[in-house]
C-alpha cells in the first residue's frame, strides 16, 4: 500500500491532543461538599471504575477518529488499484497499449473496433492529474506515439496518428517490450491494454519482466464480432497444371461469428472473371471444404481468387492464388549413356504416351561443361561425371528463372564437382552412401498422391 499525498501524514501527531486532555482532566479535581460519604465509599468498586472505562473507550474513539481523518487525507491506495485520476504528489505512470493490428479493423456499428479503442482513451486521459506519466504505443508496428503529461496539447492528434493495418502482430511482445524500460521508476505502474486478445500469452512474457508483481493490467476488448467469414485456406490439389487439365482447389471457409448465415455465395475468379461458384449455409463456430474445379481460360500466370460477401471483418473474406499454366511442359533429359537416356525416356512417355502436355528432349553429356536451359522447363539429369563452373552458373541461373531440377546422383566419388554446385545453389551434399547389393532395395514414398501421376488412367487389368 503506499500514498497520494504521503506528506498530509505529519498530522498524525494530532492524535495526542486528545491524550492531552485525558491526562489533563484527570489532573483537575473538583470540590463537591457531601453531608456523608459513607454511600461514596460502596460505589468505588462499580459505578465508579465503569466511568473510568468508558472514559478510556472515549479516548480511543477520538483518537481513531482523527487518525482516520488524516489517512483518507493522505488518499492512500494498493497495488491494482488506478490512481492517475486522483493522483496528488506521488508518481505514477501509466502505459497505455493500442492494438491496431489487421483484427482491429472489425466494424461494430459505423465504427471499427480500433476507433473505439481510441475514443476511450482519449475519454480517459483526461482524468489523470500532472503526477501521472502517460506512456502511449501502438503494437503494428511497435512504436510509441506519445510520452507525457494528460495536459500535453499533442496527445490527441498523437492518438490520431494511430492507422489501422492490414498485418498481424506479436502484442504480448510488444508489452514486454515496453513494460522492461528500465526509466519507468515510479512507485505506482498500471498498464491498459485496448485489444481484442486473438493469442494467450505463452510463459515467455512473464518471465521477460523482471518486475511483473509490480503491475497491475487493465485489458479492454472492443466488442464481439458478430457477423464474420473466414476463408481458412486455399491450396491446389495438382501442382502441374496445363492448358487443358482441371484446377484444383481444396477450400476451407469457417464462420468465426455469433450469427448463423444461410446461402452465403461463394465464388471463384481466374482474371476477375468467375469460373465458380456455391451457395451454403454456415453455423456459428463450424468450418466447411469446398472443392472448385475449373479449366484456367489461357497459358500464362493465372490470377486466381475465393471471394465472400462483406461483413464485419473484410480482410479475410478473398484469398489470392498465382499459379502458372503452360500449354506443354518442357522436359529435358541429360544423361552420361545412351541406357539411362532410354530409362528416363520410357517412363516420362508412359506418364504422357501421345505427348499431349509432355515434350521431351534428350541429350547424351557425360560432364556438364555447359547448359542450354533457355528451352527448357524441367532438367532431369541422370548420374554425370562432371560440372564445371560454367555448368554451375547455368544451373543458378536456371533455378533462378524457375526452372526445375530432377538429379539423380550415384557413386560420387571420382566424380568433379565445382564447389560452386553447393555453395551457390545449395546443393545438397551427399554425406552417406547407401549399398543396394543386388540392384533392389527398399524406399519409402514421401506421398500418397504424387505429382507426376496426378490425374493417369489406371485400368484393373483383372477386370478387363
């Protein structure tokens, strides 16, 4: 417990005036004439010690009464308790913490719980006398847009200047940030947090304070979002896609309001044009998978988009995806022998046997001295002897331009590498080597569904 305005305490020594005059009225004798005391003598153990203790109860009575007195003078206060308003002499400071992270933006009425935010503090700073020291900071990006006094004339348009953003924070970060200021050295620390709370602390933000106990936090939530979509996710199923293949994307859209929405369209777009579309219906808290398919309408980077209608939160109602489209893919196959050139032959046309999306280009180069790419989409490069640093160079570049590199790599050893093939493009470099014995050995497949046999015609043969 400590006090506003400890230096009212000095009257506390007021309290030994009502000793005085105990001590004093004690002192004092009054003459009273009786014709016999006889009856005096018989009260002196009753009637008389039962005054002497009301007069000891009155005494105390008096002076708790006047030390009562000076200690609500004294204004005195605890911890948690927040005193800005009615601080005195003592100092205390104050820091005030504005979320205005993208979450911030949900409307509540005509205005965003950000807006609100800021018309309660600034409803508040007022109170808070010149003793107090006001610390106010945003938290996206951290920064701290005001240090002073409530008087201060350029606190409001410092509130002002706070905009709302489109990113995300780490708010628990930012407070440990500001609450370890080693200049906050006044007795009494409150900290009032304007946020809608999307994360729980983890035990690093308490363990960053050294002097947590000495806080008390006041946390003030804006509002409850009522009415709001999300779209969770949007991911490709099929990660090769060409002119004449079917796009597609797995969905997830979760309604994180109060309200149930029934048939809420939900469209696709490739170019801001709409190549699909459903309508469902959404319980409160309930998440739902859509699959959209669709043919993209030409070869190129096709801008893709999942759009809801509007609501209380907008920034999570679209979600963009780029995915390039080619009308054929251009594979290129270098190997050291004419054998292992038929091998990789044979299965890429199994994938593709009327070469509708795969053209496929063979070259016999034991060492890579030079690589012509620049045609080239996907390089599957089989076992070579050698790379030059030229060869680097051209593989950097390359991968660079998004091409995509297949290697496979046996024995290296009395092979001649560049050192540039693992520096440079981050080669991996092999450490162990594993022994086949016979030629056969065992692996374990990474997926279930790969990407080079998306989308085959199998037949059961046992049926046919």
């Amino acid at each position: 417990m400590t006090f506003l305005t400890p230096s009212v305490l000095w009257l506390l020594g007021a309290v030994s005036i009502p000793i005085l005059i105990h001590l004093l009225s004690r002192l004092r004798i009054n003459k009273v004439e009786f014709s016999t005391v006889r009856f005096i003598k018989q009260l002196e153990t009753s009637s008389i010690r039962k005054m002497e203790i009301q007069k000891i109860l009155l005494l105390l009575l008096r002076i708790l009464a006047l030390a009562s007195l000076v200690l609500m003078m004294a204004q005195p206060v605890t911890q948690g308790f927040m005193p800005g308003w009615l601080a005195a002499e003592q100092e205390a400071r104050l820091v005030m913490i504005i979320d205005n992270s993208a979450s911030m933006t949900v409307k509540d009425g005509e205005k965003t719980f950000l807006d609100r935010s800021k018309n309660e503090t600034m409803a508040l700073v007022p109170l808070f006398k010149d003793e107090t020291q006001i610390t106010i900071a945003q938290t996206c990006p951290p920064k701290v847009v005001f240090t002073g006094q409530s008087k201060d004339p350029g606190l409001r348009s410092s509130v002002k200047s706070i905009e709302p953003t489109a990113s995300y924070d780490n708010i628990w970060q930012s407070i440990n940030g500001l609450l370890r200021d080693k200049t906050i050295i006044e007795p009494i620390k409150e900290c009032v947090i304007f946020s809608d709370l999307m994360h729980v602390p983890d035990s690093s933000f308490s363990s960053g304070i050294g002097n947590l106990d000495d806080w008390k936090f006041y946390f003030i939530q804006p509002g409850i979002v009522y009415d709001n979509l999300a779209v969770k996710d949007v991911s490709s199923i099929n990660r090769i896609k060409t002119l004449n293949q079917l796009v597609k994307l797995d969905t997830r859209i979760q309604n994180v309001g109060t309200l149930k929405k029934p048939n809420v369209p939900l469209e696709l777009l490739f170019n801001n044009q709409r190549v699909g579309q459903v309508v469902s219906e959404f319980d409160p808290g309930k998440e739902k998978a859509f699959l959209f398919q669709a043919y993209p309408a030409e070869v190129g980077i096709v801008q893709g988009k999942v759009i809801l209608p509007k609501d209380d939160y907008e920034l999570d109602n679209s979600w963009y995806v780029s995915m390039p489209i080619m009308a054929q893919i251009r594979c290129g196959i270098i190997g050291a022998t004419a054998e292992d050139i038929t091998i990789l032959e044979m299965i890429l046309r199994a994938i593709d046997p009327e070469n509708q999306f795969l053209i496929i280009e063979s070259r016999i180069q034991p060492s890579l001295n030079r690589l012509f790419l620049d045609d080239i989409d996907v390089a599957v490069i089989h076992n070579p002897q050698g790379l030059t640093e030229d060869g680097v160079k051209d593989l950097n570049k390359f991968l660079k331009e998004g091409g995509g590199v297949v290697w496979f790599q046996g024995d290296p050893d009395g092979r001649e590498f560049h050192p540039d093939l693992f520096k440079k493009t981050g080669f991996p470099n092999p450490e162990t080597l594993v022994n086949a014995g016979q030629g056969f050995f065992s692996t374990q497949i990474a997926g279930e569904h790969s990407d080079l046999l998306q989308n085959i015609q199998v037949r059961n043969l046992e049926k046919e």
